[in-house]
C-alpha cells in the first residue's frame, strides 16, 4: 500500500510539473483529490486495513494529499501570472508612438454644387424651400399642366408607389406648392433629389439632383428669365462663359427653352467632357404657363413669372471634368478627396 501511495504521489508531482494550462491542471486536480480521486478513494477505503495500518497509511495519504494541494495552488499561481503577463505584453500601449492621423472627410460635390448655387441665387433675392421626395401625381404633373397621355406620366419613366403617389420625377412640383401658399412676389430655389426609372450608366442614375428656380410677380418677362440665368452662369461659370437658348418644350412653360453653356473645359472648341459640341446643356426654363398659375390660385392676367430647372450632376460633371455620372454615387475616397 506504501508503494502504491509513493507511486500516486511521484505521478502526481510530475504531472502537476509538466502542466502547462489551468485547465489540465483542474483536471489533475479532480483525478487524485476529486470526489472520486485517487488518494481520496484510498482515505475511503481506510475502513478494510487493519489496526496497525491504519493510521500509518491514513497520516501518510494526508501528507500526500496536502503535498499534492500545496503544488498545484503554486502551480496555480503561476500559470495566471505567467496570463496575466502575456496580456499586459499584447495589450501595451507604446506612448511614444507617433499618433495615426485623423482623416476628416470633404464636402460631397454635390452637396457643393448646391451649397453654390444656392449662395449666388440667395444674393439675387431668393428664398430656398423645399418640398417632400414622396410626391402625389397631383402635384408632380396634373397643377403642373401635364396631359394624361404625357410620355413622363409612364411607368417606365417614373416610379409609382400607387396610382397616385410617386418618387418626384422633378423638383417643379415644389412650385406649385409654394404658389398654393404664398401670395406674389414669390423668388424661391429648391434643391433636392428626384426619382426616375432610368438604369446606371454614364450619365443615368434612378437618383439624381435637381435645382427649380421660380419667380413670379407682375410684368415678368423671358427678358428677366434670360437676364437670370446669364448672371448666374457668369457668376458661378465665370466672366467668360457664353449662354445659348434653345426653344424647347415643357407642359408648365410657354414658350420654353433650353440653355447651354459654352464648354468651360475647352472653352467652347470641343472636347470630351462636351462630346465635342463646345456647350453643355445645363438647364430647362420657360415663362410659367398660365394654366399653372391658374392651378395655383394666380391670376394670371396680373401676375407673369419665369421658372428653370439645373441639373445638379450635369453641372457638377462639366463644372469638374467628370465624364462618368457613377463617380459620384460610388463614394470612392479618393475620388472625392479631390473636391
Ligand atoms: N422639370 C424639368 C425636367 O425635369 C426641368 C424644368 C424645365 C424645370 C422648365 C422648370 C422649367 O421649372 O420651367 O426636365
């Protein structure tokens, strides 16, 4: 039996040196001091030896035991200090180490654009207003003079949400808003997004930006209209730079036009960002069309008035020589690093 005592213990010591991990040390633990440990099953089984033996083998399983306790709580020590020091080394802070630096973004050129645009018509007189993205076909066409049969009124050019309520397809329903609510003299800008059902490509994006001018007050001619927008584009464009008008037509304009800017990337002589034409179209305008004053609760035998509406990308894209329209949704850091 003193044998077997003397070979548990010299098993245990060895075990308890060799260990390297709390767990398999908890785990030496429970195989010779457990409930059914080894030492412990010797301490139970006490009751079968004799007189004599007793309690010799009793005081020497003890001494074991507490041998066997002392060296693995030693143990124990140590493997959660040599823990405890591992992550202090992982988790050390070099306070001498120069400090990562802070990247602050830019403004979006877009935002830009806007920001700009709006600084110059706010120093002409305007007021900005906005209006909601989540628009009523009553106020994205019908105040607007669109004929039911209108190609802009169809599925595959704007997204319904029902029969009636659509993705804004323009920023001009926010005219009718304005004119609904405030009485002439009215000079407002209204930047926002609109919606259409285009798929992306180079110059396409289902979400692009729009700015919507209007003016509206007595004797207001496409003189004023023209005046405008050549001031702006001088303004914004610079000095130099040339304005044609085209005539076009909208429902909500008579007469409409179109207006280009002569190409300020190459100065009028063609070039890529023109698509060698030397003007980049910028802008649609026209006087207001009596049937949307008449809409919108102005007489149009009093009042005139004149309305535009830029596109934001377009500006952006030919303001900064960007030929592809996806530059500018991709949020590519280094792209927009350059603005
Ligand atoms: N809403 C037009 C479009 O999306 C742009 C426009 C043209 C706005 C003429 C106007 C305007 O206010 O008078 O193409």
């Amino acid at each position: 039996m003193k044998e077997k005592i003397k070979n548990i213990k010299e098993e245990a010591l060895n075990n308890i040196n060799k260990v390297n991990e709390l767990k398999s040390l908890d785990d030496i633990r429970v195989k010779y001091l457990g409930k059914k440990g080894e030492l412990t099953l010797i301490l139970r089984g006490m009751g079968a030896l004799s007189k004599e033996e007793r309690p010799v083998i009793g005081s020497l399983v003890n001494e074991v035991r507490d041998e066997v306790e002392n060296l693995i709580s030693k143990k124990e020590k140590e493997l959660k200090r040599n823990i405890l020091e591992e992550n202090i080394k992982k988790e050390s802070i070099d306070v001498t180490e120069p400090s990562k630096k802070e990247s602050i973004g830019s403004i979006h050129p877009i935002t830009k654009v806007i920001d700009e645009v709006k600084e110059i018509f706010i120093g002409m007189g305007y007021k900005i207003e906005d209006g909601p993205e989540i628009e009523t076909a009553h106020y994205n066409f019908d105040q607007l003079n669109t004929p039911l049969i209108h190609p802009s009124r169809d599925l595959q050019d704007t997204i319904y949400i029902t029969d009636d309520i659509l993705l804004r397809s323009q920023t001009s329903p926010v005219q009718a808003r304005v004119m609904e609510r405030q009485k002439p003299p009215i000079k407002i800008i209204c930047p926002g997004a609109v919606y259409r059902a285009d798929s992306v490509d180079a110059t396409h994006s289902p979400v692009f930006h729009q700015i919507e001018g209007l003016a509206i007050d007595k004797n207001i001619t496409m003189a004023n209209l023209k005046a405008t927008l050549e001031a702006f584009t001088k303004m914004y464009l610079g000095e130099n730079i040339k304005i044609r008008f085209r005539p076009h037509h909208f429902p909500f304009t008579e007469p409409s036009a179109e207006a280009d800017v002569s190409c300020f990337v190459c100065g009028g002589k063609g070039c890529r960002v023109c698509k060698q034409e030397g003007w980049i179209e910028i802008v649609g305008c026209g006087m207001v069309h009596p049937n949307v004053l008449r809409n919108c609760g102005i007489d149009p035998k009093e009042y005139s008035g004149f309305a535009f509406g830029f596109g934001v990308e377009r500006i952006a894209m030919a303001k900064y020589g960007i030929e592809d329209l996806r530059l500018l949704y991709e949020n590519d850091i280094r792209f927009l690093k350059q603005f």
